[in-house]
C-alpha cells in the first residue's frame, strides 16, 4: 500500500482535476447557452458559485427592468412636456428629442439622430445662441413645419459638453402683443385728426381779442394740454412704428459726430440749459437709420438738460468701445441722478421717477421707450450709471457690425481734466 500512495495521489488529484475542469466547461457551456437547466451541479464549491451567480444574474435583471421601466417613465414624462426638448452632444448633434420637438419643430427622435440641428432649424440666430457663452439669452425663430407658428429656443447647458435646447410655443403671446400695439396705434391714429381740430381752435381762441379776460388762463392751459397730448400721440405712433419693423436698414450711414453737434445747438436754443461738451473720439460712423439715432441723441440729450441745474454740466461723447471694434454714445450729466430701484424700469411706456414733475417739466414718459427700441433695432444696447444725487450716465453700445470706419469722421475736442 505504501509503495503505491504516491502514484494512488497523483491519480486522486488527476481525477479531482478533470471533475474540476470538467464542470467548468460545463458551466462555460451554460454561461454562453444561457442554458443553466443542463448544467449538472457536482457537489465542494460548485453549488455556492452557481447559487450565488443565479442570484447576482436575477439581481442584475431585475435592476435591467427596474432601470428599463425608469426609462420609459422619463421618456413619458418628456413626451408630456408640451415644450420641445432637444439633447444635443457636444457638436450640437441631436441625441434625442421630445414628441413635442416634433410637432413644433419637425425634429424626429430615430431619423434626425447625429444630425446637426442648425442643419434642419436653419436661422443665423440660432448658430449664434448655440455658440454664445451667455446661457440666459433667448431667440425668437419660426417653425419650419408649421405656417405662423414662432418658437422661443433657450439652450441649457448639463453634463459634459452636452446642450439642452428648449423650445417654447410663443405664437399666442405674439399674437397678443401685435393685438396690443395694432390697438395703440390704431387709436393714437384716430385720436391725431379731433386733435388736430382741437388745437386750431384752442389757436384761434388764444389770438381772439374778443375773448374774456378770464378766458385767457384756462385756454392758455387747454392749449398746454392738446400740445402734450399730441406728443404722446405722435410718440406712441412713433413706438408702434418701431416695434413693428424689424432690424434697422445698413444702407445708410449716419455722422454721430454732427448729429450730437446739432442737437446740442437746438438745445441751447430752446431754453436754458446747463453747460454741453461734445466729445468725438471716434472716427467711426454709423450704419443705421439717421433719424432714428437722431431721436436718441435728442432725447438722451432733453433728458439730461431737464435733470441738471443751469449750473451743471452735460457731456456727450462718441468713441471706441471697450473692446475697440464697437463704438459707444454716451451722454453724462452731473444732475439728479437717479435711484438704483428705478433702473430696470425707466425704459417702461410712461414710468417716470417723479410723475407730477415731469408732467411740469413736458416729460410723456415715452422718450427712453423710444431710445430702447432703436437701439434694439441696431442691436444695440443701452445701459445707465446713476446714482441719487451724482448724475446719470446713459450708454448706448454700437457692435462692431454696425460700425463704418470708412470714410472717418473728423475728432472734436479734447478732454481736459477741469
Ligand atoms: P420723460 O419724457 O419723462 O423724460 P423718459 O422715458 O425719457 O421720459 O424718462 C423716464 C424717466 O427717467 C424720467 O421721467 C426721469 O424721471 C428719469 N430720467 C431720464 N433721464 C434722466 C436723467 N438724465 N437724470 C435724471 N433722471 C432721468
């Protein structure tokens, strides 16, 4: 017996091998047939790795269906959103998109995947959102499917370097706000002619010698008011022409430069005003229209002499942006100032800081309405420095699209510190 223990171990340990080896193949066999009914269990570990790995595999199908269901519920949900949602990957290719992307924008989930959406969405303005670091900004475009219809895309950064676009029906709201500047306009237009008729005889009334004495304030006023309401008339038909055409014209070229030299002169003409510096530091023009810009310098200008003592100081300037491509009016005034909390809404229609002064002072409450709205339309913008009691400093930035530095306007003036 003891002569024979070794090669008896060595044909146990052959034996326990092939058993071994032999279950392995077998549960090979089962893992690749996913066939686990045929694999024959022997007895050791076996059955502990074949429990454990049956338990693992219904774990993991279980969390598969879990996941599945999970899937399907946010896929559901982003199918109710009546906004359209787009995912969009790093070259703005679509990834997936909501069952409203489709019936607002055309967009199809298995179809248009790994297409770029400025490819089917085809608007400048919607390369240039994409594009821009500033993810607050929104843009207005039109349906390419449906006739009428304007959609508002916001485009919302997540993940890594991937981009939500939301798309928002504003078809109605649009619809509203032309109802609302047609009724404007409408009825400052059929305001324009009883006016017109009023005035003439208020005019008439005034020169009438035979008139009572007494007469004379009340008419004098009456007049002051036909006067005032003819310039909101005039100002809210100018709004109404303003909101609804679109982007300012480029064909022309305006001269800042001389349109600030006018408007200080008639400044001085109407009445007594603080002390007006016109600066020209740029030779660049404008493209744009002349009488639109006009109308900012006049009423950034009205505004300034209204707010500032006789014994203040107003300076308008023209010059180079920050950047250096752009170009910048600014018009400063060491005046009134005026309170931070009132900032966001000077531009509103009729908001004026001091209601009853300003009714003194001619001001309708229209003029920074007006100036917004140009400037919007010669993608400018308008910003304001000012505090109560240390002046205003209105800012209208010109980009540099707007920009003619051919042929150059000549500089005037030159600062000096006093
Ligand atoms: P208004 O016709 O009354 O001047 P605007 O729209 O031009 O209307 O201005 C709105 C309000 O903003 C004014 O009523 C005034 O209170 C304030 N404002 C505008 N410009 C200045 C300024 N340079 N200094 C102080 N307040 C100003």
């Amino acid at each position: 017996m003891y002569g024979y223990l070794e090669r008896g171990l060595l044909v146990a340990s052959l034996i326990a091998l092939i058993w071994q080896a032999r279950n392995l193949l077998a549960f090979n066999r089962a893992l690749q047939s996913d066939d686990f009914d045929a694999f024959r269990i022997g007895d050791g570990l076996w059955p502990q790795i074949f429990s454990r790995f049956t338990f693992e595999q219904e774990r993991a199908a279980r969390r598969k269906r879990e996941y599945r269901r999970l899937l399907k519920e946010v896929r559901r949900s982003i199918d109710a959103l009546p906004d359209g949602a787009v995912v969009l990957d790093e070259n703005n290719d679509i990834v997936v998109c909501n069952r409203a992307a489709k019936q607002l924008a055309g967009l199809k989930r298995k179809k248009d995947r790994g297409t770029r959406i400025d490819n089917l969405l085809r608007d400048p303005k919607l390369a240039g959102l994409l594009a821009a670091d500033d993810y607050t900004q929104t843009i207005e475009i039109v349906s390419p499917v449906v006739d009428g219809k304007w959609l508002k895309c916001r485009a919302v950064p997540y993940g890594a370097g991937k981009t939500l676009l939301i798309l928002r029906d504003i078809t109605e709201r649009k619809r509203l706000s032309k109802m609302r500047r047609d009724f404007v306009a409408n009825a400052s237009h059929e305001l324009r002619s009883p006016l017109t008729v009023i005035s003439g005889y208020l005019d008439s009334l005034a020169e009438d010698q035979s008139l009572p004495s007494d007469w004379a304030h009340p008419v004098k006023q009456m007049k002051g008011q036909a006067v005032r309401m003819n310039r909101i008339v005039e100002e809210l038909l100018e709004l109404s022409r303003l909101e609804s055409s679109g982007a300012a014209g480029t064909d022309d070229v305006v001269d800042v430069a001389k349109l600030l030299a006018s408007a200080r002169e008639d400044a001085f003409r109407e009445g007594k005003t603080a002390r007006i510096d016109v600066f020209v530091e740029s030779t660049a023009q404008l493209r744009g229209s002349v009488d639109e810009i006009e109308s900012v310098i006049v009423n950034l200008l009205a505004n300034a002499v209204r707010h500032t003592p006789v014994d203040g100081k107003i300076v308008a300037t023209w010059r180079p942006d920050a950047d250096g491509d752009g170009a910048e009016l600014v018009v400063e005034d060491n005046g009134e100032g005026i309170d931070s909390m009132y900032h966001s809404r000077l531009t509103e229609r009729f908001f004026r800081v001091d209601k009853g002064r300003a009714r003194k002072d001619g001001g309708v409450g229209l003029g920074l309405a007006i100036v917004k709205h140009v400037l919007s339309r010669h993608e400018a913008e308008l910003s304001l420095e000012s505090a109560l009691g240390e002046g205003s400093t209105f800012i209208c930035r010109f980009p540099s699209s707007r920009v003619v530095i051919d042929p150059p306007i000549p500089l005037v003036g030159e600062r000096s510190n006093a």
